[in-house]
C-alpha cells in the first residue's frame, strides 16, 4: 500500500474497504453532498436580485460540480487539481502522487473526503463571481433554526450554570464544580452527535431530565474512552498558571458551534482558563464546519426573534458571550492546516507554527470526528490501542496537551479500555454502529508528557 497513507503503525482506512463506513459514505453520500451543491447555486442564481454576469457563470460552475459528480458515481481517477491560484494546491498534488494511482472509490478515506471539498472550492475560487459564496450556508443556516428548542432551552440551563458555578466558588464546593464542568463538557461533546434529536424538540423537563446528574451518568454510559478524571486532575494541578489559553478547534456551524460558544464562555466564567481560542475553516468544509462568517451568523441568528422567540434567558445570554469576544477573551484564528489533507500526524513536518502554538497552549480541544479521524490518522487501529499512541508525534512527548471531544461517526475508535468491553460494545451495538451511528462517544485527553 503507497507510503503516504501507512506508517510503521497503522493503515489508513480507504473507501474500498468492504463493510466500512468510508466505503458507504463514498458510494451513496458524496455524489448527494455534490448535487446539494449543485442545487444551491441554481436556487441562489435563479433570486431576481442577482447580477446578470453571476447568473450566467454559475451556470458554468454548475456543469463543474456536475463533471465532478459523474466522476465519483463512475468510480474515475483522482487527478491533478488544476491550478486556482492558491498556494496550496501544489501540496495537494503532491500528497496525490505521493498516494499513487487511485479511484473515487479506491482512495485513502481521509484523502478522497477533502479532496472532495477542496475540489468543490477550486471551482468557486476559479470564477469571478462566486469566490467567497458559501455553498453550505443555506444548509446550515435551516438545520440551526430547527434546533429552536433546544437552543432556548440551552440558554437557560446555561444561566443556571453560571450562577451554581458562583455558588460552588464562593463556597469551595470542588465536588459541585467538578459536576459543572463535566455537565458544560457533555453538552459540548453530544453537540457533535449528527443526530441532534438527543438535544433538538425538548421541553425544559426533557432537558433537565438530560442534563440532570442522572442524565449524565446515563450518557457517560455511552462514553466509550472517557477521560474526564484526567483533564479535570490536570486542570486543578495547573490552576495557578498565570496564562491558561485554551484553543478550541471547531466543527459544526450552527447548534454545535452554540455549545462550543456556551462551553468557551462557562470556561472563562469559572477561571479555568483566562482566553479561549476558536479556530475555524478558511472556505466551507465538510459541508457544515464552522468558517469565519458563521461566527457572525450565530449571533445574528440568536438575536432573531423570529428564529428563536423565546427570548427570557438568550437575552441574557448573548450580551455575555457577545462581552467576551469584545474584550478579546474569545478570539477566532482560521489556519490553512485545517483544511488541508493531511492527518495531524503531519503537523509537525507540515504546519511547524501551528504546532509550536499548540504546544504553547494550555489546553487544545478537538471537536467532532473529522478532527478524530485526522488526531488518529484515520487508521484501523484495534481498539484497544490507547490514545496516546493512536496520536502519534502528537501523543508521548509532544507537549501538546489534547482533548478530544467526539461523538463516533465513522470507522476509528481507540482508547476503549479493554476487549471485553469491545465485545461487549459489539453485542450492544452490531456491525459497528458504536463506532459510527453518533450514538457513542469519546472524552480522550492526552498530556503529551
Ligand atoms: O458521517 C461521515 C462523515 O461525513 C465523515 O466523513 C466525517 O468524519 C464526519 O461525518 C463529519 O463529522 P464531524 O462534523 O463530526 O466532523
Ligand atoms: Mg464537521
């Protein structure tokens, strides 16, 4: 198998395995993640307002979309990308020959997936009109409006967060604020799960009921390498640092990216870090990953009463988040890594700045499953491989200090304490459902000692 995707350790998951999760995300989903793409722009296009001359190329860049379309349900080559004026494309021709010959539907998974969208955004940054359009926004934008309940519901539970925090401060209560961090930390991590239905359409009981002290042992239950010991021991050893910056690298727009917001403000409120960074995309990735003008979005959506009319407890919410990013305590950065293919085994070698930057960091915190599978290099570790080797350059000794927050959403997963516990996660869950349905999840943290 070519180099690029193997080392001594590990072999990366290609979308020709048989019975695999990448080999079913590429023959039924990607050609349908194309044809949204497709559809948008022909809806976007077709509104009265827009300009003649974009109408008329986004008909050009529709027949693109199109060809790259009927090049994966054909099972065709991966090629060269053409050149779109970006630095970056040289890398990723470079990755692909390095790969070697490869199909659609015979690539490494990892590979093939962002090549995928970096195909996408070759073609948009090819045009005159259509640069900095976001194919997914639409998308996103409706999925967040439907998590309506949840949201409003979020923002009270959020309230009463902050002021038992208070409490539990005022009276040294480490036992209550170890509850609060694990409950803030569980509702950012099940904001990764694709089916929001475990937080979406909630009554306030349903959602104390899930938040609740029983709530979380009961989804701790489904936590299948949960580190939360760990990261909470270490955060009370390092307390006294003067500067604790935590980096928080983004998934989802929309509700996941509101949790993450929660999460980064309930940080800053309980002292357990004194800035928090969010790293966000530079162009629309995996459909609904969070670039910069999502930040934006988000506020804009949750002021709206139309889209959330429940307004008692997020508007006394959003001036504190709103606070926080004014006064520079959560800031956002985009680095061009994140959107390449590269796993972040990589990242030494391929992005040397950002790494030292994370190694600098007090806590960097990895979320959702893209971020995973790169942590993991997408491999087909056993199981039972721990995280810190699964991480490899940025496991033992990288001095980076790594959480991830991830609910099972595709074919890796490692860290599970035991086999016994694999077999019975396996009879609970067959045909690796646990690993792939959302259901599951990890809390993995490594020190990097
Ligand atoms: O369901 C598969 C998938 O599209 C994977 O390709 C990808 O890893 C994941 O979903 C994206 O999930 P997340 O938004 O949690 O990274
Ligand atoms: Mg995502």
């Amino acid at each position: 198998m070519p180099s690029a995707t193997m080392n001594a350790q590990v072999r990366a998951v290609w979308t020709s395995e048989e019975g695999s999760m990448a080999k079913q995300t590429a023959e039924t989903r990607w050609a349908k993640i194309i044809q949204g793409t497709i559809d948008d722009i022909g809806e976007t296009a077709a509104a009265d307002d827009v300009d003649g001359q974009k109408r008329a190329e986004s008909i050009a860049i529709q027949i693109a979309l199109k060809a790259i379309k009927k090049r994966i349900e054909q099972n065709k080559p991966l090629t060269p990308l053409p050149d779109d004026g970006k630095l970056d494309i040289q890398d990723w021709n470079k990755q692909l020959a390095a790969i070697g010959e490869c199909s659609w539907i015979n690539c490494p998974w990892l590979f093939g997936e962002c090549y995928m969208y970096r195909s996408i955004q070759r073609i948009l940054n090819s045009s005159k009109h259509w640069q900095n359009y976001d194919v997914f926004k639409r998308q996103k934008d409706s999925t967040f409006v439907k998590s309506r309940a949840a949201v409003e519901e979020l923002a009270s539970r959020y309230m009463q967060i902050v002021a038992d925090t208070r409490l539990a401060q005022n009276e040294s209560k480490e036992d209550a604020k170890k509850l609060l961090f694990i409950e803030m930390t569980e509702i950012a991590l099940w904001g990764n799960a694709t089916d929001l239905s475990l937080l979406a359409n909630l009554t306030l009981e349903d959602l104390q009921k899930l938040q609740g002290r029983e709530a979380i042992k009961k989804s701790q239950r489904n936590i299948v390498d949960n580190d939360i010991d760990d990261v909470w021991a270490y955060l009370q050893r390092t307390a006294g640092q003067a500067s604790r910056q935590i980096d928080i690298v983004l998934d989802n727009a929309g509700f996941e990216f509101f949790t993450d917001v929660l999460y980064a403000a309930y940080l800053l409120e309980a002292g357990i870090s004194t800035s928090v960074r969010l790293h966000t995309k530079e162009f629309p990735w995996f459909v609904s990953d969070v670039i910069p003008s999502d930040v934006e979005s988000l506020f804009e959506h949750l002021d709206s009463s139309e889209c959330f009319p429940g307004r008692e407890y997020l508007d006394q919410v959003i001036p504190r988040l709103r606070k926080f990013f004014q006064s520079g305590a959560i800031t956002t950065t985009s680095d061009p890594f994140w959107t390449t293919p590269f796993s972040f085994h990589e990242m030494p070698s391929e992005a040397p700045a950002l790494f030292k930057e994370l190694q600098h960091s007090y806590l960097v915190i990895f979320k959702g499953d893209l971020n995973y599978r790169k942590l993991t290099r997408d491999g087909m570790w056993p199981h039972i491989t721990t995280y810190e080797k699964a991480l490899g350059p940025l496991g033992k000794e990288s001095d980076v200090k790594i959480l991830a927050l991830r609910t099972n959403k595709s074919d890796v997963c490692v860290g599970v304490p035991t086999q016994s516990k694999v077999d019975a996660l396996n009879e609970e869950a067959p045909g690796g459902a646990w690993i792939r349905n959302g259901k599951y999840a990890v809390v993995s943290f490594n020190e990097g000692r």
